[in-house]
C-alpha cells in the first residue's frame, strides 16, 4: 500500500474511532470521479465542533503529528488543521465544515466508495457534483488562474457526462456566483 493510502486508512481509523463525520475532498475526490492527477495531500472535511476536539486529539496515534492548538483554533473559525506523518511527510488537510446552505448540503451528499480495492480501503467522498461546485469556487477564489483546478472540473464533467445532476449544478452555481465558470467549463468538457 502507498504513503498516501497507508494514512488515508489510518486517518479513517483516528476518525471513526473519535466519531467524527468526515469525507474525502479535493484532487483525490476529483480523481475519484473524474481524470487521474497526483497529489501530495489529503483533503479531508470534517464536522466537529468544540467537544470534539479532545477525542480527536486522544485517538492520533504517537506515529502522527497534530498540533492541539492547531485543532481548536480551526474548530472555532472553521478554517484548517494537518495531520501529518513525519516519517513519509505525507500530511492530510482537515478543513472544518462552514455553516453555509452549501456546506452543509455537500457534506449531507458526501458517499461512500471504495478508494482502493487491494487496501481493502472505503471512505466517505463528496459527490461528482460537488467536487465540480466547489472547485470551480476555489478557482474563481484565486483569480482564475489554477490550471489544476479547471483541469480537475474538466476531468470530472467528461467522465461523468450524462450522469450529473444538472439542476443541482445549476441552482448552486448560481447561489455561488459561478454559473459563467459551469457553463465555460461544460463548454470545454464536451469538445
């Protein structure tokens, strides 16, 4: 089993056993649901709130690195915290799930699925949909210029044309001020 994969399995173990909903984000979900792309980390969305913080604290195993500060600084402004492996400098990026409509409507839709059949290994990963929504606002977020980003929207549209929700793309592409990057990136994706 690779690094990333080694502490994806670990990382679910840690939260199962704090009782923490999480879910796969990112460029590993965007490859899930879409075209291969390496990556260096592991996006994680977790919902905790403050008392969850000392059994989440309590179940990192000694091999891991958590600052505890960290953890209850990203808890109370729902921002981020790493968890990382310093034997393989691996590191997994909690981002703390935000209390808007969309936040709490893509963690609701989050799923499990099989990341590695040879590691036996299952998470909770965000929908196609939503990797698409939410990539598109990371890259208007950073001024339209993450070729990894739209490659990433691009790859999941072509994989899974035919097989999206459009009405729900549509109606939260607009609520997120992106409905000109979907229509952009549909554009592209089908050519």
């Amino acid at each position: 089993m690779n690094e990333a994969l080694s502490l994806m399995a670990e990382l679910r173990r840690v939260l199962d056993h704090a009782r923490i909903p999480f879910c796969l984000g990112g460029s590993w979900a965007s490859t899930l649901h879409g075209q291969p792309r390496q990556t260096l980390d592991i996006d994680l969305i977790v919902e905790m709130k403050e008392p969850d913080i000392a059994p989440l604290l309590a179940a990192v195993p000694s091999n891991l690195y958590v600052s505890a500060g960290a953890v209850r600084e990203a808890v109370a402004s729902h921002r981020s915290f790493n968890i990382i492996d310093p034997a393989t400098g691996m590191k997994a990026d909690c981002f703390v799930r935000g209390e808007a409509p969309f936040d709490l409507e893509e963690f609701a839709r989050r799923r499990v699925r099989q990341i590695s059949a040879q590691a036996g290994l299952s998470v909770p990963v965000k929908s196609p949909e939503d990797s698409i929504l939410r990539k598109l606002s990371w890259y208007r977020d950073g001024g339209c210029v993450s070729e990894h980003q739209w490659r990433d929207v691009l790859g999941v549209l072509a994989v899974n044309a035919g097989g999206l929700d459009a009405a729900y793309l549509d109606r939260w592409a607009a609520e997120l001020e992106i409905a000109d990057l979907l229509e952009r990136a549909r554009g592209e994706s089908s050519r």
